[in-house]
C-alpha cells in the first residue's frame, strides 16, 4: 500500500469507517507483534498488549491530526502497555 492509499485509509478510519481501520490493522499487525512479542517474551501476552492497543488506537484515531502519524501513534501506545 502506498501513501496516499494508506492517508485514505486513516482518513475513513477517523470518520467512522471499521472497514478501514481493520485495513489498516492489517498491514500493521505483524510489525506489533514482532515489537510485543520482543518487549513481552511470550505469545499470550503479546496477543493480549496488542488487542488493548488496537481498542486504544481505534478509539482515539478520531483525534490523530496528521494521518502519517498513525504508525508512531501506535507504537506509543503500544510501548506503553
């Protein structure tokens, strides 16, 4: 996905759109997981700091100013889990 497909996705995702921001969970998944699983040691844990993060990312992506920004945003919250 390029950027401009991926602005579009965060832009849907922020009004509302949950096929959207499902889209955008999938192209950052693996990249959480790595990163939880790395911090954590364990499957169930990192399976557990990335479904909390991805309930916080959803549920604060309506006030991201800057749709580039997602990426850093998510890693924030998940670093902080």
């Amino acid at each position: 996905m390029n950027g401009e497909e991926m602005k579009a996705y965060v832009l849907l995702a922020r009004n509302g759109d949950t096929a959207a921001f499902c889209k955008l969970y999938e192209l950052y998944y693996k990249d959480m997981y790595r990163f939880a699983y790395y911090m954590l040691g364990n499957t169930t844990d990192a399976e557990d700091v990335i479904s909390e993060t991805v309930l916080d990312a959803f549920s604060s992506i309506k006030s991201l100013k800057k749709p580039e920004s997602l990426n850093p945003c998510i890693f924030k919250i998940l670093s902080k889990k």
